[in-house]
C-alpha cells in the first residue's frame, strides 16, 4: 500500500511540475511578444523622416524659408513686408498651444540684409529675435506689442546673449530648460537678392530655430510608461488566463486519472467508481 501511495505523490508532483513548465513556457511567450512589439515601434519611429518628430515644427521652418527666399530686394516696402511676416511667425511660435510655456527659443536668418535683422551692433550675431524684438527702443515696442505675457525685458535677456553657452544658461535658470529638451532644425538654400545698388547678390539662405520640447517630451514619457505598464498587465494576465486553462484542461484530468489509477492499484477487484466515489476522488 505505502508503495502505491508512493507512486501516486511521484505522479501527482510530475503533474505539478507540469503547470511550472506551462507558466515558464507562456512567460517567454509573452515576454518575446512584449519585446516584438516594442522593437517594432522602435524600428518604425527611427524609419520616419525625422525620426519621428513633431513635423509641424519642421513645416513651419520651411515655410518661413520659402518667405526668406521671396524676399529678393532690400528695398524698403519688401524689408517692411519680411519684417511683419517673421515678427507674425514668432508670435504664432513663441508658445507652445496658447499656455505661457516659452516655445520657440532662438532664430537666426541669413542671410542678413534688411535693418531688422540686425543687432545694436550692426550684425545678427544674436539671432533675428533678439535684433527685431531688443535692439532698439522700436524694437522693445514691438516686442510689447506682440507678447503680454511675459516681461520683454526678461526674454531679451536670453534673445541678446551673446553666444550658444549664454543662451543655455539663462534657458535652465529662467525658464527651467535643459539642453536635452531643445530641438533644432533648419532649412536652407542657395538663391539671389539685389542690394539697393542693384546689385545681385548671390549667397546662401537660410533659417535656423530652437524650440523647446518640454511638454513633448513630458508626454512621450507618459505615454512610455502606461504603454509599459499596459503591457505588464497585458501579460500578467494573459499567463493567469494560460495557467488556469492549463489547470482545468491538463492538470485537472490528469489528477482524477492518477487518482482513479491509485484506487484501483489499491483494490484491483473493486466495483466502478460511482457519481458519488467520482466525486470524492475529484475533491480530494
């Protein structure tokens, strides 16, 4: 009797044992299938243009591009119309999504050849913001006109720095924003312009902008984590569904079997099991 009894622990721990190989086997599974699916993603984004960056901001540049290019002359009425068309830019870029986070950090068009591209110093060394919007006395009054929600004093501090370190250093102490977060792009061509000598001037066009992408960034990193997160639970619960069927569809008939065989082992001479003997093999 105790060597049935032996047998039959032996079998039911190899059925056990069964149901660890199962919820191994269906871990990999689901581990393979959460890798799968975020590899893809991963391969998709670094194929897109860009690698998957906001193209609007990209759109925008090229935009303000084929304007710089338009302007052909430097005559005065043409200058005038560039002028409204950048500040206009600037103002629809200065935000992000009417909140008062500063978007658009710093612009720079060349080439230089209408007096508001150019700095107290004569030259566009501080970007056109800083030129159009802090270098004079009209300027600042532009600058009040278009922004109210910040002091133009305080944006010029960073618009009129003097060189890239500068800039970066008054972003992080005034607005918070590190270097990580910025994105650049620019867009640029070779074309013509005719100076107010008649000359034609062959040279290189171009316009460059620094954004902020804080608030992307915040929100791709949101959208990671509960991607993350759904996935984890995706899997969780997957291998709680695999690990129940496997109970009720393998290990549950395999223990009534073992145990109808160790009941028989017992007594081989003993009449059929019925309803009720099936069900007390069943519970216990």
């Amino acid at each position: 009797g105790m060597n049935v009894t032996s047998t039959d622990d032996y079998h039911l721990t190899n059925a056990s044992n069964i149901g660890t190989a199962l919820l191994t086997t269906n871990t990999e599974r689901g581990l393979f299938l959460v890798f799968f699916i975020g590899l893809s993603s991963l391969i998709r984004v670094a194929c897109m243009e860009y690698g998957g960056t906001n193209h609007q901001l990209v759109s925008s540049v090229k935009w303000l591009q084929a304007n710089n290019l338009a302007a052909d002359n430097t005559r005065n009425e043409t200058c005038d119309f560039f002028r409204d068309t950048v500040l206009q830019w600037v103002a629809s870029n200065i935000y992000d999504g009417g909140s008062d986070v500063m978007h658009l950090l710093h612009l720079e068009i060349e080439p230089v050849r209408c007096d508001f591209q150019k700095g107290p110093d004569g030259s566009q060394s501080n970007g056109v913001m800083g030129a159009a919007l802090c270098g004079s006395s009209e300027a600042l009054s532009r600058c009040d006109t278009l922004f109210s929600k910040r002091d133009c004093d305080h944006l010029c501090k960073v618009w009129l720095a003097s060189d890239e370190q500068e800039r970066q250093y008054y972003y992080e102490t005034l607005f918070g924003i590190r270097p990580s977060v910025t994105f650049s792009t620019t867009d640029g061509s070779y074309g013509t312009y005719s100076s107010l000598e008649g000359e034609i001037v062959n040279d290189y066009f171009s316009v460059s902008a620094e954004y902020n992408e804080t608030k992307a960034v915040s929100q791709s990193i949101i959208t990671l984590f509960l991607s993350q997160l759904g996935f984890t639970l995706f899997v969780l619960l997957s291998l709680s569904v695999l690990r129940y069927d496997a109970g009720r569809l393998v290990l549950g008939p395999l223990r009534r079997m073992l145990k109808i065989v160790a009941f028989y082992a017992k007594n081989p001479l003993s009449p059929s099991p019925t309803r009720e003997s099936t069900g007390s093999l069943r519970s216990s």
